[in-house]
C-alpha cells in the first residue's frame, strides 16, 4: 500500500476513533491514551528532567484533553499534534509556577552497585553532553529538536503544535541542527 493511502488511511481510522471518544465510548478514549501517552510523557519528561513530575503533567495534559474533546474538531491532523500542544502549555505553565518559588535539587547520593557501570557512565555522560548542547539552542529550535525526534511528529504535526508553516519547521529544523552540531563539536 502506497504511503499516502496509509497515512489517509490511518486518518481515517484515527477519526473514526476520535469521533467515538467524542460520544464518550470508554473503549475508544483508552485506545487513544494508549497510542499517544508513551510519546506524550517521553516529551514532557524530556523538558522537565524529573520523571515523577512528568508522570503528573502527562496526567494532567490527558485530563485536559478529555475535558476538551467536545470542543476538538478533527482536521486532518493526527489528534497527537493537538494533545502534543495540551503538553506544551502544561509545560510552560509548570515552568512559570516554578519561576515563583524557589526550589532545592535532590541528587541522587549513592548508586547501587552494578556491572557495566563504566558503559553507563559514558553513556550518561554523552546524554548529558547533549542535553546540555540542545539547552543552549533558542527556545524554538529546543522545541522542534523534540518534537521532531524525541517526539517522533511529522513536520505537519510539529507546525501545527507550533502554530507555523511547514516550510518554516524545516528550516527551523535545519538551523536547529546545524547548531547542535556546532555545539557538540565544540565540547566534545
């Protein structure tokens, strides 16, 4: 099957789904949790580092979904650019709470023995390395870096979750590697 006829097809199935969720069928929501909380909390985990923290702010982007989807009307557009959009402002709102209160970082003091330890050491540290490079790209290009691949949404998706062109997210997406690649050259 042709790619295009997939994805219409899949689109097709996804508003089917979304217009079932729409008229309350318990069954229908469930199948949308399923398919996009996985992505959805890897998202919002990657923003806020903090994987208990994530565990309530997908909670709530799902409860804000469910509350709004009387309202959502399907366009075309998978229903995970919009729920994609829900974690955004859940995470910009997090961010402004946090600006208003002080807070102190726990780090974990002692790890438990393992074997491999040096593997995972390095790994962690090249993970670091570049979360650090994508910390300093603009706020925007940190944005479509995870949308795009840690995410996984199609520059459609993305444009939509942003609010721009698609051609404006390709070149964002250019500019925002060839940064990342400036910078991980740079420390590395």
């Amino acid at each position: 099957m042709p790619i295009e006829q997939e994805s219409a097809s899949s689109l097709q199935e996804e508003a089917s789904l979304v217009a079932r969720a729409k008229e309350g069928d318990e069954i229908a929501i469930s199948q949308l949790y399923r398919q996009n909380a996985p992505g959805i909390y890897g998202y919002v985990v990657s923003r806020v580092r903090d994987p208990a923290l994530a565990d309530d702010l997908t909670s709530e982007v799902f409860l804000r979904a469910l509350e709004g989807l009387a309202q959502f009307e399907y366009r075309g557009i998978a229903i995970s650019a919009w729920l994609y959009r829900i974690a955004h402002d859940r995470i910009a709102d997090h961010f402004r709470r946090q600006a208003q209160r002080p807070t102190i970082p726990l780090e974990d003091d002692l790890l438990p023995a393992q074997d491999g330890i040096d593997q995972e050491v390095d790994a962690r540290l090249r993970v670091e390395h570049v979360g650090k490079a994508i910390e300093q790209l603009t706020a925007e290009q940190h944005q479509v870096i995870l949308l795009r691949f840690v995410a996984g949404l199609k520059l459609g998706e993305v444009a939509h979750v942003m609010d721009r062109s698609a051609g404006a997210i390709k070149m964002l997406q250019l500019r925002a590697l060839t940064r990342l690649r400036q910078l991980v050259a740079q420390t590395g």
